[in-house]
C-alpha cells in the first residue's frame, strides 16, 4: 500500500531527535531569517509535545511520537533540500524565496511557516502515521485534538511575542493576521487526512491530490508573506 512518503528523508529518531535537529538548525541561521523565526515557533511546541508526551498526557505514547516524528520530518526534509539546492514542496517555497525580505515582518514568517506545515504536511503525516501503524482515522483523533490544545494555548503567546505592536486597526498586518486561523487550518487538515486515507488505494488519484493540495496552500503562504514595510 502506498502512501505519500516520497522525497521524505529519513526521521530523527524520537522527538528528543527532532528537537535535537531544530535546535541546531537555530543555532545555525541568522534569527532574522523567516526560517528560522518559524523555526523557534515549532521548536517550542515540540518541546511542548515532547513534555507531555513523556508525562503521559496523549493516548497512545508510540502514536503519538510516530506522527510527531513524521510531521516534523516533512519540515526538515524542505529545509535540507532547500539547503542543498533541491526544489522545494510549493507550500514551502513562498516561505524560503522571502525569508530575507526587509519589509515581511517575523509574524508574517511564522504564519507562513505553520500555514505550509498544518496545510500540507500535517494530513500527509496522519495517513502516513495509520498506514505504517495499520490504525484507522479515528485512533489519532483524540490526540490530534490533544496537540490542537497545545498550538491554541501557544498562539496568543506567539503572536504578541512577534508582533506586540498589533493594536491599531489600520495597520495591515492586523488584516492580515485576522484573516488567516490556526483552527480553520486544522479542521482543514483533518478533513484533507481523511480524504487521503480513504483514497490510499489509488496512488494515481492520491498523487494528483496531493500536488493541487501543496499548490493551494503555497498559494495562501505567498499572500501571508506579503510585503507590509
């Protein structure tokens, strides 16, 4: 049974490798960088995940680290690529071509940077996770919620982190912002997660599906990065 693995490098192991890897990666980019400002944002979540998974807080430990490690090989697999001169997925590469831009401000980089990894990566590791896992959907629903209580506690603090100036309405960025949700992606995602799973038999279907689904997602992570001076 194929899935939507391809061009996926192999994962570090455990979410101790994961936040090994994003650490040193922070270490090595210049924190003005738009990566690099999404990569603190991700960072701190999974030392979030990884703190609650060790403490029992998720269903199922094994599943959970699965897809956490899956997830996380999706981002880490662009940026390397990105790195070593490889054409990178649509919905990462608004987020590379701009992370230097003077007049994108680091908000605009970290919604970026989540919109291209809940829109397009996220659904691809749910149903990797089920078919490497023989699990059905519903197994992963109650900790999918689990890691949604997670990224909504962290949200507000992310967003007056990066950009505590946001009280005047007729700034941009405050439309811009308004206009884009971390809850409506992730409802998104699962819908999409759902639809690759029940399509995991026709690989033709799910390799067109995916390529409309990365394309779309670019597409709205190219509006986030719109430069606003």
């Amino acid at each position: 049974m194929r899935m939507t693995t391809a061009g996926v490098r192999a994962a570090p192991a455990g979410i101790e490798g994961v936040v090994a890897r994003m650490r040193r990666l922070a270490q090595a980019l210049p924190p003005r960088d738009g990566v690099a400002v999404f990569n603190r944002v991700y960072l701190t979540v999974t030392e979030e995940i990884g703190q609650r998974v060790a403490a029992g807080a998720f269903e199922n430990r094994v599943t959970a680290t699965e897809l956490d490690v899956r997830f996380a090989a999706r981002y880490l697999t662009a940026v390397d690529g990105e790195a070593a001169g490889r054409r990178a997925p649509a919905c990462w590469r608004p987020l590379f071509h701009m992370r230097g831009h003077p007049a994108v401000r680091p908000l605009q980089f970290a919604l970026a940077g989540i919109n291209a990894h809940i829109g397009h990566d996220l659904p691809l590791a749910l149903a990797d996770t089920c078919v490497a896992l023989g699990l059905e959907p519903c197994a992963l629903e109650g900790d999918f919620d689990r890691v949604g209580e997670v990224l909504v506690a962290l949200e507000e603090r992310v967003r007056d982190g990066l950009a505590p100036e946001l009280v005047d309405v007729a700034d941009p960025l405050t439309h811009l912002v308004g206009a884009w949700s971390l809850d409506a992606a992730r409802a998104a995602a699962w819908t999409t997660f759902r639809a690759l799973f029940a399509m995991r038999e026709l690989p033709d279907v799910t390799e067109e599906f995916t390529e409309r689904l990365d394309a779309a997602v670019g597409l709205v992570s190219r509006c986030l990065l719109t430069p606003l001076g």
